[in-house]
C-alpha cells in the first residue's frame, strides 16, 4: 500500500502510516534510551541536529533544508558516535 495524494485516496492511508510509525518509535525509542550511554548520546545528538536544521527550515531562503532533515541528522550521529564512544569507553 503505497501513500498518494490524489482526491479520491482514502484518508485510511495516513492513519496506518502514522500508526506504524508511532510502533515503530515506541518499540526502539526505549531500547536506545535505556541501553547505555553511547546509544542515549548519539541519539540525544541526532535529535538536537534534526530540531536546530527543523528550526533552520522555516527561513524561506533554507527550504530546501527540510528534504534533507534526518539524512542530516543520521550522519551527524554517526559523526558524533565516534566522539561519544572515545568519551564513554
């Protein structure tokens, strides 16, 4: 099942989307929290990184930010887990 915006898609499509995705958060959200220290770190990093480029988005001028947001964000957190592994380990 794919997610269009045509006028006759059911609006069924985006409540089961959003539904897995809310699954999906609430099964890893806790496993990377509560794991150790490296794990809360570089997840903390990534969510400050896609906030700051989320805030950076609304100016009319950086719009075209918001395409890249969590691509932006993962690899910020693949950056920063070598900073944080060298801190914790």
């Amino acid at each position: 099942m794919s997610v269009n915006k045509t006028k006759e898609a059911s609006s069924w499509k985006y409540v089961l989307s959003g539904t897995f995705m809310l699954c999906l958060f609430s099964v890893y959200i806790p496993v990377l929290l509560f794991g150790d220290n490296v794990q809360t770190a570089v997840m903390i990093t990534g969510l400050v990184i896609a906030l700051a480029l989320g805030v950076l988005a609304k100016n009319p001028k950086l719009r075209w930010l918001s395409e890249f947001i969590m691509a932006f964000s993962m690899i910020g957190g693949m950056v920063s887990s070598v900073f944080w592994a060298k801190l914790f380990l």
